[in-house]
C-alpha cells in the first residue's frame, strides 16, 4: 500500500519529487498539458512536506513562486496550506500549499 506524504521520511519525499518531476517533463516533452500540471502540483505538495510550517507567518506577505509579481498574504494555515488573499486579486480566499510561498527579502 503506498504511503501518504505525512508517512513519507525525507529521503522517501526527495524520491517521489524526483519521480513526479520526471514524469511532468515527459508529459510536458509530449504536449500532455493537463498531465504535466497535477504531475507538477503533486511535486509542490511533496515539497510541502519537506518545509517547516512554522516559518510561515499568518499576517506575512510572500511572493508567490512560480507566479512572477504576484504576492500572498497568509491569513492563516491549516495542515501544509496557507489559507488567503492574493494581493491586487480578485479578493476571494484561496490556499496554496506552503512550498509556492517564498518569504520577502528586506526593502521589497
């Protein structure tokens, strides 16, 4: 029976990331594009549990990997999602896992 990602170890989670990159460049190498993107949410969820989810601030804003000039603000976390506002969105609560969020570097 395979293992959820909470009973993966690290080294079991480095494994399936690599697996699951691989998988998405085929996918993406075929122009399988629905394929490609859960093989690439499924990496970012993997990676999730590879991050301390203490380092994620409700209140803090950070940039949104992946999405270049797009900023979230954490309202609060539950499990590996942060849970709020994408700023200059539409307004509307979303949660991304906590691999996608990249903290702000002084002065920006």
């Amino acid at each position: 029976m395979k293992k959820t990602y909470a009973q993966m170890t690290p080294e079991e989670l480095r494994q399936e990331i690599a697996n699951l990159k691989e998988k998405a460049r085929k996918a993406e190498q075929l122009g399988i594009v629905n394929e490609f993107a859960v093989y690439e949410r499924k990496a970012l969820m993997a990676q999730a549990y590879l991050m301390d989810p203490s380092l994620i601030k409700p209140g803090e804003i950070y940039r949104i990997d992946g999405a270049p000039g797009e900023y979230f603000k954490v309202e609060y976390l539950k499990g590996r999602f942060a849970w709020g506002f994408r700023l200059n969105g539409e307004n509307f609560e979303e949660a991304l896992p906590i691999s996608m969020l990249s903290p702000l570097k002084a002065g920006e």
